[in-house]
C-alpha cells in the first residue's frame, strides 16, 4: 500500500469495496495478505477510519485516480486490486476468484499494459494468494 492519494475521481467510490483492507500484507498492521484487516467489517468498511493509520489513509488503487481504467476496473466487478509502486504496476487477485485476470477483458488490458510498462523499463506483476506471476509483455 505505498500508492499516495492523488484525487479522487468524481464519481467514484469504494463503497462496498474492502479488498485493500483484506488483499495486501501490511506491516504495520501485522497484516498478513488476503487476510481481512481486525478493523474491517466486511459490507461496513474501517471501524476506526477517522484515526486509521496514515498508510491507510493516503493509499487509493489505480481505479480510484485513474481514468484510463473504466468501470470493468472497479476491484467489486474485476475481483482485483491494481495500483503502482514505482516501475511494477501490482495486481493483487482475490483468491476467491483465482482465474479472474486470465479472462477477459482483463487479460488483454494486462498484456497491454505489460508491453508498455516493458518499453520503459517497468513491468506488471499479478498476485494470487501465494502465487507470483510477471504479465508477458508482446513484442
Ligand atoms: S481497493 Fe480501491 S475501491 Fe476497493 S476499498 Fe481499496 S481503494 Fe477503495
Ligand atoms: S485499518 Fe481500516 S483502512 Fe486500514 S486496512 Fe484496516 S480496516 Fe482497512
């Protein structure tokens, strides 16, 4: 979670959506991944928002600040997580729906993705449950 809130798309809302208080490890929490947050009521959210830890509080996904991503992108309808950390774009899955990235659209905008971020030195890196894969990129 080291994404820094940029702004918040008009528009748009985690509402029901707690999949980066279950999806990512975080430390200071003593968080394992895809484990839900002790401060997270699923269909609730953060039971102590208003004093939740800065981490928190300043991380936002791609779909949240990112126009490019259109509404399949929303982490309830994609059953995932996609955000940037320097030259990795992270896609953390919900392991509840394993094969999620590996269809479409997904799997497409993923290669695409990966060709771009490779021609800048970057890559996309998918993450369900305790597997790691890196997205081939096409020539
Ligand atoms: S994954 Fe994105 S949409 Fe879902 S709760 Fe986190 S910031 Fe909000
Ligand atoms: S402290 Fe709150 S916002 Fe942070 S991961 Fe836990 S439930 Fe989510």
């Amino acid at each position: 979670m080291t994404n820094k809130v940029t702004s918040v798309m008009d528009a748009r809302a985690c509402g029901t959506c707690t999949l980066c208080c279950r999806l990512p490890e975080i430390d200071q929490l003593s968080k394992p991944a895809n484990a839900l947050c002790v401060n997270c009521v699923t269909g609730q959210g953060c039971l102590i928002y208003d004093g939740r830890p800065d981490l928190c509080r300043d991380f936002l996904c791609a779909w949240m600040t990112d126009p490019k991503l259109g509404p399949q992108w929303d982490p309830v309808v994609a059953k995932m997580m996609v955000y940037g950390q320097g030259d990795q774009l992270t896609v953390l899955v919900d392991p509840d729906h394993p094969q999620s990235w590996r269809e479409e659209p997904y799997a497409s905008q993923l290669t695409s993705w990966a060709t771009k971020a490779a021609g800048r030195g970057g890559y996309v890196i998918v993450f369900v449950g305790d597997d790691v894969y890196k997205v081939a990129p096409t020539n």
